[in-house]
C-alpha cells in the first residue's frame, strides 16, 4: 500500500494520540463522583426495619455529638516513630505516657500516595482519596467544593477557628471564624512559622466561643526536607509539639462538664522519607501517628502494644460521628470502632450501619454492577441480621444472646465496611498500570515506526510502500495476537485486577491487541527491510555530498536537549527558559548563515551571482504568499550553498543580516511582557503594570495600536471582503475589551459604560467566521477543480487571518503585542531569512515547532494548571456552554503553537511546482517532533511516579502534552487534507 508521507505521519500520530488518551486515562484513573453539596444533606436512613407487622423503629435521626469540643493537632510530617518509637519516648515524654497509660486510643493511619500536604488534606477532611484530575475538575477554583468535614459543621452551625498552614485556608474559605494562615513554602523556617501558631493557644483555650480547634504545624517538615529525620533538630521540636500537646490536654480536661467529654486528635498528614523528603510511597512517607485523647476513654490497663493500622481517610467518618454530623457523601473511609466503644450496643449497630449506608450509596452511584460487589453482599447479609436483632432488642430481650449477636453484627458490619472501601479506595488510590502501559507501549511503537520511516518519508517523493498485507497476514501477527490476547484474559480475570482497559468491550481489547500486534510486525518489517538495502549493493553508487551544517546541529542537540530536560522538576517548571534558550541560539546561528553567504562564500562563487540576486529581486513578490520557493529536498548543502551565497547589493542584504538581531529584541520585550514559570512568576513584569488601573489609558494606546499592526500584518494577502471584515473585526475586538471595561474610548469617563461584552463579541465571531468560511471556500475550490496554487494559497491565509482575528479577541489586551510579534518575526523569517537561504522544509518545520513553543510561553502560559486563562471560554457568552468554552479556551492557551503551525502550511503550499513534496515533509516532520517528546516523557512519568513533585510538576506538564499531541493530530490532518498531489513530479 503506498502511502504519502503527510497521509503516514496524520496516521501515525492518530494512533498515537489513542495510545495517549488511555496512558493518561490510566494515571489518572476517574475519582470516585462528588456529590454536590446542595444534594449532601439528604436525610439519614433510619434502623433497619425489624421484621414482623407491627415493628417499627423510631431512630431515625443523626445520633447526637459524642463530644463538646474537639481539637485537632496537625503535625506536618510527623512520622509514627516519632511518637511511637525511641524518639517519642525520649523526646514527647507527656504524650507517651498519655499514649501508653492515659485514656486514650493510638492507631498508625496509612496515607495514600502522593504524600504531600494538600490531597492529604483533602483526604483527612472529606475521608476521599483525591487524585490529580480533582484539579481539572475544579480547574477555575482552588476551593475544595466536595462535601467534607468542615463544611458539615459549619452548615451545623458549630463554630471553627484554624491557625497553621494557609492551604487550609485556601480549601475552605469563609469556613472559619477566626483564622491566621502561615506560608508553608519558606523551608528554611523552623520557629517562626510554629510560634504564630502557638501564640493565640492561651487566649483561645480560655474561650468557649468554639467548637472545632484546627492546629497545623510546619516547622518539623521544614526541619526534615532541610536537615533530614535524624537532624539533631527534631529532638527539640518533638519536645515543642509535646508540650503543646500537654497544655491543650490539660485545658480541655479542666473545662470539661459533666454532660460531654473533649476530644484531642493528634495526626499527621504524611510521613517523611529517610532523606527527609516526601510525595512518595516508602514507609516512612506513609505510616503517621493517629491518637484519640478523651476522658471518654477508659485509662489502658496493659502496656501498649503494636498500634492496629488504619486508614487515613477513616478519620473523617470516625470525626463525623463524633461531632453529630453526617458522614461525607465521598467517603471512603471506616468509622474506628474503638472511638465509639462506650457506648451501648445499640449506638454502635446505629454508626457502623450509617456508615455502611453511605458507603453502598457511594458504590450505586459509581459502579454499574453493585450489586455483584461482595461488599454491597456483605452489607445487606448484617443489614438483615440488624433488622434481627433489633426485632429482639425491641421485644425487650437482655439475655446474653442479644449481647453475643449484637457483637456477630457488628463483626459482619466492620467485615463489609472494609470490603466496601477497599472497592471504592481502587478506583483512585492505585495507578491503572496496565492500562498505562498498553498506551505506552502504542506510543513507543509509534514512535519508533516514524524513526524507521525517516529516509522515504523525506525522499523527494515523500511517498513510499507500506507493507501492510505481509505483516497482517503472517504467522508472526497471528502468533502476537493471541499472546496479547492471553496477556489480556490473565491480567483482566485476576482477582487484584480492576482496571480501565479490562472494562472495555472485548471487541474494542481484541482491537487494540491487534492494532499493537500490526505496529509490531510493521517495525519487524521496516527494520528487515532496512538490513536488506544494506546488504545489497546500490545500482547507482555515488559519493554522499550531505554535510551537516550548524542548523542542523542545533536542530538535532536541542531536541535531544529538551527530551532530557524533561526528567527534571526545575526543568519542566522553567521550560520556558529552555525554548527562549533554543531560539536565540538559533537566531544566533542564521546571523551567522546569513554572514557567510553574503560575505564568506562570495568570492568563492561569483559565478552565481544572477541567479541569487534574482533570487532576491523576487523576495518582494514572494511576499504575497505566491511564489515562495520551496526548494527540492535532494538540493545538496554544496548546491543550496552556493546558490545562496552571492553579494546582493542593496537594503534587502542588509534588512537581511538586521532580522536576526530584531528577533531577538523581539524575543527580549516578550519576556518582560508575561514572567512565567516557577523561580521568577512573583516579580513584576510590563504585564502586571499594563493591567493596573492606573495605566488603563497606557493599555488602550498600546492594544489600539497592536491592532492596527495586526491588520497592516495580515491584510495584505487577503481578499478585498476578507480585509474589510477583518477591519471591523479588529475594530469590534477593541469595542468587546472597552465594554468589559479593560480599555477605554476616548469618549468614555469612567465606568459607566461597562457591559459584558456579549454583543460585540459575538458581533467579532460574525467576521472570524465569514473570513474563515472564504478561505474555506476557496481551499475548496482548489481540491474540487484543481485551480491554480495562487487559490489554495488565497484560500489558507484568509483561514489564518480568520484565526488571528479569533485570537486577539481571545487574548488579553496587554498579550496583543504577543500576536503582533508574532506576525511579524513570521513575515521577517519568510522574506529575509527563509528563502535567500533556501532552507528545506523539515528544518522550516522545526523551525516553526520551536517558535511555536516559545510562543505559548510568551503568552503567559507554563506547565501549571493555574495559568490556563478560563476566561477566554466564556467570551461572547451569557452562560456556560460546555463544548464552545473548551474549544475557547483550547485555542487561546494553545494559540501559539497553533498559528505557527498553520503559518507552516501556508508556507509550504504557497508553490508546489518547485517541490510538490514540501507539504508532506512538513507534515511528518511536524508529527515527529510532538511524537519524540511525548514518547519519552510518558516513560519517564511511569518511572517518576512516586516523585515527590508527581502531583505539582510532572502531572500538569503530562496533560498538557497529551492535549498538544490532540492538537498535533488534528493540524496534522488539515495538512494531509491540503495535501492534494496524489502524483508527485520526480524532478531531475
């Protein structure tokens, strides 16, 4: 099967965004569903009915709170060694001895993968185990919107106050009736960041004015990601945290009544490693202490043994309770029946069966087969056996046998309990392995296919045979199938297996096994073939003149450069830095290109001097996207050389060698536009001054004139209607910013006139898409009667007028000279750099791939979730529409990698007659460099998992190339569908 190279690369990269879309559905597995808080409420279910006419149960209300006050002591990073190991003894004297003889119970909660401070959170206070895509979810609010602890008492009207770490703050917001939140990012902080904790403990111990105390101490993880576990300074701050402990213990015990005890809980909201780090898996990340202080309790009668391990989200169910509150809707945590072992046989049935009730709800609303779920079986079997025993308890039985099955129903109930959480805690606490690697395996062999197909797709008829019926019909491809198969049937049927992949349709697996299995058989055979060319001796042998220039140096160590880079938080936070690095370099190294070959190689080739000064006289004509050479791929770099190579006299030579140089001015004010990144996102920048209102009249200068720029950019290969329309469509981008009160008119005072927008926006979309509907017309044309190429060029650059139309009425108005910066380097490159040079289109390509990186960094953006601008998905309208604000917003985080692309193909379809080949190199190259960096970094975040910075800076950055590889494929597929010469001319 012959196949054109634009046609293979749009296939390839097809196949691999399906091997991507299964990776990330695999890392982030769905979360169990929130319910909204407005639906939480719901009224508790009462006893089970007894069985019998007659028999009713009256319970049918939340139990009351089992305690006055609670006080909950959060200290970050505090391991379970520290308490119950040989540094507790020594250094926590009080709590060890409340711990072993005091009232009290000890337990170690295990946390769940990753163990930094914010899911933990989120996991003490809704009892759920949040996982990455938490963060999409809720992506325009840092609040935690699920039904939690917190938000319960509040709504219960019981009054809170908070001190500690200000992400609290951030998750609950106008949750607290007092509240001072300390920065946990200054590390290197070990007194100060605890002391503005401890500070208001006397005043507000003393008052009765709350109900709910939260303490979040940092400075013992602070002490352990600067010094580590064994640093002499944690001995003296466990002893801090003890007496703490002692003072809070004390007060709660004096002011105690007699009708409701106090309760002091004393966690951690994750360990920390060897090394003093955390976000991972080792034990020492994962185990932290969990101890319940009353005198509700009974004082311990025997030496404490090994504490029973829990789990940490079962604090929220067992709080819950103890508050007189209903459970979290989200939960997945047991209530520690120990907590609650006081009370009568009755009360211990009415919270193990409430939270058994909430837990089956949960599995209804989230697995379709729950009723098959042996948890769900176990529930109902104690929920009958319950109904029993309250049939006897109401019949006024007190025997010895109603107290034995009264503890057969309890025992039935924790043994469902625990299977029903295991269930729902699998969906998130685990990474769906299996699904993961199946993607990545589709996308390595991906990959490597395009790597093997490099020779023939770059040929000069970038065309080649695919040998697709050997493979598929060849013992090998059977053979592979049915292991995969085998593979499939193995892993799905065990009983540790719950997995995305499994849950497909056996057609869609049987599929996918053949999909891989074809891959594979197609690089067996690439590879086989490529060993075959080698062997046999050519029939024209010819000595290679291909030299390697420094472009092509650059290009290959800077991909290789940035792959690698990409195994490093520091790297991935300041890529940007990376790219701004690259393209410098690079206009560093065509000032030098453009040296030589006006300078260096004139005197050794004057031969050829007419032939490039005409190659330049026509740079003003070319200009007009119509005769803009793309030279043919088997040009040598001896031949390319020396055409290029002449004095050309005049103001294009050196407007030429100057367009280096302006780039890279270019580049500088576009970094002092937007900072980004991580290191250096807090200082100002001219962005943050444009904004500020007292520059608004700076701003509306600055936007009216980027505006005027952009239409002196793109209008002149425009059609008469499409300028038109692309003048008042400038014009009602300007009038949209001014109505929602960014800019000013002239005539406007103050804020009066400001509005939502909604009418001139719209009135912009008219224009995006009359502009883009001519070009589309015309694009049409050309394919369906074969017009001339000055149509298809025509018709593409009034698509991309249209979509910069599109994205500067997206953009922000002091991001507008970003669009106009990038018309113009655009136009410098094609006319002065491009083609006196006479570059091929795979180093165009990359070209263009690089500048496009840089510009979605110069928009502002970075690999963080929270500068993706929301609000460019709800421009021109009145309320959330879902699929028009993801293409919105898409579009305008992505817009700069998305208009270079587009620039790329109207550059190399401008004319096809000197190389019908330009636009199918370009197409594969595109698909190949989005196919190497998305490759290896799905390797890498399987390998890098655990990292402590998984979570804040490797999974951010792993959406992000998932959804450009999307992108990629979806440009990738107009440049095959623009692609119309099925017959390409073999030029001699």
């Amino acid at each position: 099967m012959r196949l054109r190279s634009g046609v293979f690369a749009a296939s390839c990269l097809l196949v691999q965004a399906l091997g991507v879309a299964l990776f990330l559905r695999g890392f982030f597995p769905l979360p169990v569903r929130s319910v909204p808080r407005r639906e939480a409420r719901a009224d508790p279910p009462a006893e089970p009915a007894p069985p019998g006419p007659g028999m009713v149960s009256n319970w049918t209300k939340i139990p009351p709170p089992l305690f006055k006050k609670v006080v909950i002591v959060l200290i970050d990073a505090l391991r379970d060694d520290f308490v119950f190991g040989s540094k507790g003894k020594q250094f926590m004297p009080y709590t060890t001895q409340v711990v072993e003889k005091g009232t009290s119970y000890s337990f170690i909660a295990e946390a769940k993968p990753p163990t930094v401070t914010m899911p933990r959170i989120k996991a003490l206070m809704t009892g759920s185990i949040p996982g990455f895509i938490d963060v999409v979810v809720n992506l325009n609010s840092p609040a935690l919107l699920d039904d939690n602890l917190i938000w319960q008492a509040k709504t219960a009207g019981k009054r809170i106050i908070f001190y500690g770490d200000d992400t609290w703050v951030k998750l609950f917001p106008k949750h607290f009736v007092e509240y001072d939140g300390t920065t946990s990012f200054f590390v290197s902080d070990f007194t100060e960041v605890d002391d503005n904790v401890t500070r208001h403990l006397d005043r507000v111990l003393k008052r009765e004015d709350w109900d709910l105390l939260i303490l979040h101490y940092l400075g013992l993880d602070h002490i352990g990601h600067m010094t580590g576990p064994n640093s002499p300074l944690v001995g003296p701050k466990l002893r801090e945290m003890d007496n703490i402990l002692k003072k809070i213990h004390i007060s709660l015990l004096s002011k105690e009544e007699a009708s409701l005890p106090n309760l002091l809980v004393v966690c951690g909201d994750h360990g920390m490693s060897e090394t003093g780090s955390h976000g991972g898996s080792s034990e020492g990340e994962v185990h932290t202490p969990l101890l319940f202080i009353s005198s509700a309790f009974g004082k311990r009668s025997a030496p404490l043994a090994q504490p029973e391990h829990v789990q940490q989200t079962d604090l929220a169910s067992t709080l819950a309770i103890g508050l007189g509150l209903p459970i979290s809707r989200n939960s997945v945590g047991n209530l520690i029946l120990p907590v609650v072992g006081g009370k009568t046989m009755r009360e211990q049935l009415r919270f193990v069966h409430l939270n058994g009730f909430q837990l089956s709800r949960l599995l209804q609303e989230n697995t379709p087969a729950y009723e098959k779920d042996p948890g769900y079986e176990h529930f109902k079997i104690a929920e009958k056996s319950h109904s029993n025993w309250i049939k006897l308890y109401l019949e006024g039985n007190n025997s010895e046998i109603l107290l034995n099955l009264g503890k057969k129903v309890l025992k039935q109930y924790l043994e469902a309990l625990k299977t029903l959480s295991s269930s729902l805690s699998k969906q998130v606490a685990q990474y769906d392995m299996y699904s993961m690697m199946v993607g990545t395996v589709i996308i390595m062999e991906v990959l490597i296919l395009l790597l093997l197909s490099i020779p023939k797709a770059l040929s000069k008829r970038a065309e080649f045979e695919v040998p697709l019926s050997p493979p598929l019909f060849s013992l090998l491809f059977y053979l592979m199938c049915l292991m995969l198969c085998a593979v499939h049937v193995i892993v799905c049927t065990s009983a540790e297996s719950l997995c995305y992949f499994c849950s497909m349709s056996w057609l869609t697996a049987v599929g996918v096994m053949m999909l891989i299995s074809a891959l594979m058989c197609g690089i067996l055979s690439a590879i086989a073939k490529t060993f075959e060319n080698y062997r046999l001796p050519p029939k024209n042998p010819v000595v290679s003149s291909y030299n390697w220039s420094e472009i092509d140096v650059l290009i290959l160590a800077g991909t290789l450069g940035h792959v690698l880079s990409l195994g490093a938080s520091s790297f991935i936070e300041e890529e940007h830095q990376t790219w701004y690095f690259l393209i410098n370099t690079l206009c560093l190294v065509l000032c030098q290109e453009l040296c030589r070959n006006n300078f260096l190689l004139k005197e050794c080739d004057p031969q050829h001097s007419t032939n490039v000064k005409q190659n330049f006289d026509s740079i003003g004509e070319s200009s007009e996207c119509k005769n803009i050479d793309i030279p043919a791929a088997n040009n040598s770099k001896l031949g390319k050389a020396s055409s290029s190579s002449e004095f050309i006299k005049g103001s294009d030579k050196w407007i030429s060698l100057a367009t280096p140089w302006i780039i890279l001015i270019c580049c500088r004010l576009l970094r002092s536009l937007n900072q980004t990144g991580v290191q250096w996102a807090h200082r100002p920048d001219f962005g943050h001054w444009l904004t500020s209102s007292e520059h608004k009249s700076e701003l509306s200068f600055l936007a009216a004139v980027s505006l005027l720029m952009i239409f002196f950019l793109v209008q002149r290969r425009c059609s008469l209607v499409s300028k038109i329309a692309m003048a008042l469509g400038l014009l009602g981008v300007y009038s949209y910013r001014a109505a929602i009160g960014n800019v000013t008119f002239p005539w406007q005072h103050g804020g009066k006139d400001i509005s939502k927008g909604i009418t001139e926006a719209r009135f912009v979309y008219v224009f995006v898409l009359g502009i883009v509907f001519t070009g589309t017309k015309d694009l049409l044309k050309s394919q369906v009667i074969s017009a001339d190429s000055n149509t298809k060029s025509t018709g593409l650059w009034e698509v991309y007028s249209g979509l910069v139309l599109l994205a500067a009425l997206l953009f922000r108005p002091h991001n507008l000279p970003v669009l106009v910066f990038c018309l113009l380097i655009q136009t410098m490159m094609t006319k002065y750099i491009w083609i006196p040079l006479k570059f091929d289109a795979a180093q165009i390509t990359i070209m263009h791939y690089w500048f496009g990186q840089a510009f979605f960094y110069f928009q502002g953006n970075s690999n963080g979730i929270a500068t993706v601008d929301i609000s460019a998905g709800f421009v021109g309208l009145d309320s959330y529409v879902e699929i028009p604000a993801i293409f919105l917003t898409a579009f305008a985080t992505y817009a700069g990698p998305f208009l270079w692309a587009i620039h790329l193909l109207c550059y190399l379809s401008s004319e096809v007659s000197r190389n019908s080949a330009a636009v199918g190199h370009g197409c594969f190259c595109y698909a190949l460099m989005r196919s190497i960096p998305v490759a290896i970094y799905v390797v890498l975040v399987t390998g890098l998992r655990y990292h402590l910075f998984i979570w804040s800076v490797f999974s951010p950055k792993l959406l992000y190339e998932g959804v450009h590889v999307f992108i990629t494929a979806a440009v990738c597929l107009f440049f095959t569908a623009m692609d119309q010469n099925h017959a390409y001319k073999v030029q001699d």
